[in-house]
C-alpha cells in the first residue's frame, strides 16, 4: 500500500481567502463506501474533473476528497493571473516558435474556459483583462525582453514596450527601467473564482472536506483508498494533488514542489492612492522567474511575492512567515517609498509544482488511474483546463485537445532525493543572487 508521505496543511493567513463570506465545511468521509468516480483534491483541476464527470456519466457516483477545505489551497493562494504568453527568449528557431505557439493556444483555450464559467455561472471574481507585464530594473534583461516582445509580433499577439513615463504611470512606481505588456492575458480575485466554482459544483458531486487519502493501493480491478475516519472503494481515480504528487507517489520522479510566501495589504486609502499616481488594477512578473511579483488590485490592495524555496514542510510557522513578510516589506518601500509596510495586514505561503523542462504531468497512469498536475506556476487557468481534459481522457471522451496537452506532457526524470533537494537548493540560491536587483 502507497502511504502518503504529507499533506496539505491551509491555515487562515492567505489575504484573498480572508474576502470571503464564511460557509459551512463539508462533512468527512466516515466508515466503509464505494463509488465508480474518486478524485483525490479539490483545487481547480479536481473541482473541474469531478464536474465533468458528473456531466459525462450522469448515473455513476462520484466522489471528491479535499485533504483541508475545497478551493482554499493552492487555487486560492496564488497571484491571481489568468496567463497568456509567458516569458521566452526567442531564440528564433522554428522549433521554439512551434512550441510557443502550442503553449499560447493552450492559455488561450484556458482563459476562455474560466471566462465561459465565470459568464455561466455569473462568479464576481473581479475579472480584469488588463493584460499582464514583465518588469526589469537591470539593464541586462533588455535583450530578453525585447527577443520576447520580437516573438510575440511574429506570431500576431499584442503586446506593447513600457518605458519611462509611460511605465511610471501605468504601474505607480519608478522602479522598473523597462516593461513588456502582454494584452490578451486576466487578472482576477482567484479565491473569489475558487469559490464560485465550489458554489456551483453539480448537486450529484458527494464531496467531502478535511478527509485527507493517508494510504492506497490498486485492489481486485479498482483501488482502495484510506482516509482517518473511512476506506473507499472506487472503479476509477482521477489524481489532482499538483504539488503533492510526490507526496501521494504518483509519478514521484517527474515534478517537485515549491513553497511560495505572498503579502496583501488593506485597501490604500485616498491620499496613499493619490502619492503613488492612481495607476489603474495591474499585475506585474519580473523579467526574472526569482524576481518580485506585484499587483494592485480593483480595491486598490497591493501585493506582493518575492520569495521562493525548497520546503521542509508544505507550509510555514508563523515565525517563518513573519520572516517572508520583511522580504516583502523591503520590496514594498523600494518600490513605493510614500507607503508604508505597516499596510500588509495578511501574508501566507503556497504550494506549486514544477518539472524540470516546463511539461505537465497528465495522463493515464493504469487502468483506472489518471493525473493531472504540474503547471509551472502558471496554474490557475492550466489547471482548470487540465482536470476538464483528464475527465475527458478517463471517459474515454473525444477532446482535440487531448492531443495538444500530451505533446506538453513529458516531464524530465528527475535526481532521486536527496540529490534533488540538494541540488534544486543550490540552484535556488544561486538564482537569487542573481536576480538580486529584481526582487
């Protein structure tokens, strides 16, 4: 029997969760049952893959675990980016070019996946299609930056060179020399987009909350899966644990989790607002991957992430997190001197999945048991899309995008432990010396 080596721990400190209107948790999972559908998390790519199923085989029962609070982990503790294009060198090559154009093709698919949802449902996340930027302060990300801004023209998608007071004013900061602005990209809420789609789960999905899976094994043409309270027997499984496959052992070679520590501040008040030029809602990445991230939100909150690391547990104390909060601070004034640190009032950290050459981790696995997972920390639309398609394929469902997914899906193996963690540390650290001036 796979025993689960750890689980997802969500304490209350994430500042978009905190929004929220409370609701009541569901029950858990209690004594002895069986069901022809298990999906084992209940992010986006879970909440996605349990709906379609109770869509696609209307007479089967289908189960959801969720190890904490449905749509409360990851889903609701990242940045908030519906991603578009994401940052390529553009070495030019018709090979790069054709791998591009699938990976845009699929976050197009994405965003408009989430938005027919949202439209469907009538979910207030506080959909924005502003497009997103890449921001640089060192000279030396100004051929990437433009080599990017050449690819995207190449290919037809928008996207515009931010420089001076052209920047300034868009983004309420000096800061940044230069910026890339990709326009087909959505900034939204993302616990308010978890919520909704939790609020609107098929009334046929039985789902059941603080029911971690501890244990499993394939059993007499199924699998048996062990929780604190409860055993579950199920025909078919579908894995949506992203950064915790390796936890679970699935696929535990092909993807590693990384911890990521964020900070949001109260709404700034007028004469704040006013001190850094009233910028209209944004969200920033850094021209680096280790650089800082900002957003300034419809409700004029800021936040920002500029920490990354390899966990010894999938969440920090509060002494840790305290920690975090003074690398945000710092990044904070160095940006906007006019305000103060003292507006953070949440800071949390999160789990995200990453392989060694950028693919996913979705597919079949055995008879009855399919994953999907790993987005490289540009999840929240690839997720969605994912657990849709990896219902599909366990459906055995027609998809024209199965096939595109697939050709994304061939992570790397990787180093086993603890060579992984030694190395991928090493390379952390080094990678955060380097984008020093971007953090």
């Amino acid at each position: 029997m796979q025993r689960v080596k750890q689980f997802p721990v969500n304490d209350s400190t994430c500042g978009w969760v905190s929004q929220l209107p409370d609701r009541p948790t569901r029950p858990e999972l209690a004594g002895t049952q069986r069901t022809d559908w298990v999906i084992v998390g209940g992010g986006y790519t879970g909440m996605a893959a349990a709906r379609k199923i109770a869509m696609l085989k209307p007479h089967e029962r289908v189960i959801l675990l969720e190890a904490n609070r449905i749509g409360e982990g990851a889903s609701s503790r990242n940045s908030g980016f519906l991603v578009d294009a994401t940052l390529n060198e553009g070495t030019g090559t018709a090979t790069d070019i054709e791998i591009f154009r699938q990976k845009y093709k699929l976050a197009l698919e994405a965003i408009t996946e989430v938005k027919s949802l949202v439209d469907t449902y009538g979910i207030d996340c506080d959909w924005d299609p502003c497009g997103k930027l890449y921001g640089a302060r060192h000279d030396r990300y100004l051929e990437r930056l433009e080599n990017f801004a050449r690819l995207l023209s190449d290919l037809g998608i928008a996207n515009e060179s931010l420089t001076g007071k052209k920047l300034r004013d868009h983004i309420g900061t000096d800061f940044y020399t230069s910026a890339l602005w990709t326009k087909t990209s959505v900034i939204l809420q993302p616990a308010k987009l978890a919520r909704g789609l939790y609020d609107n789960l098929p009334e046929s999905i039985e789902a059941f909350e603080n029911t971690p899976v501890v244990a499993w094994q394939a059993s007499n043409g199924g699998y048996r899966l062990k929780t604190p309270s409860g055993e579950l027997s199920a025909r078919n499984v579908i894995m949506a644990v992203n950064g915790f496959m390796p936890e679970v052992g699935v696929r535990p070679n092909h993807s590693f989790g990384l911890l990521l520590t964020a900070s949001l501040s109260r709404p700034l008040m007028d004469d704040e607002y006013a001190a850094i030029g009233a910028p209209n809602p944004y969200g920033l990445l850094s021209a680096d991957a280790m650089g800082a991230t900002i957003r300034l939100t419809r409700d004029r909150r800021i936040l920002v992430r500029n920490t990354c690391e390899i966990p010894q547990r999938m969440s920090l104390d509060p002494t840790a997190l305290a920690r975090r909060r003074h690398d945000h601070s710092s990044a904070l004034t160095e940006r906007f001197s006019a305000l103060s640190p003292q507006i953070f009032t949440h800071s949390w950290s999160g789990v995200v999945s990453l392989s060694a050459n950028g693919h996913h981790v979705f597919g079949k696995i055995a008879d009855g048991l399919f994953v999907a997972g790993c987005y490289n920390a540009n999840g929240l639309g690839l997720a969605n899309l994912l657990g849709r398609e990896i219902a599909n394929l366990a459906a055995q469902q027609d998809s024209d995008w199965i096939p595109l997914i697939a050709q994304r899906s061939q992570p790397q193996r990787l180093p086993p432990q603890p060579l992984l963690g030694w190395g991928a540390r090493l390379r952390l650290a080094r990678d955060r010396f380097l984008a020093r001036s971007e953090a």
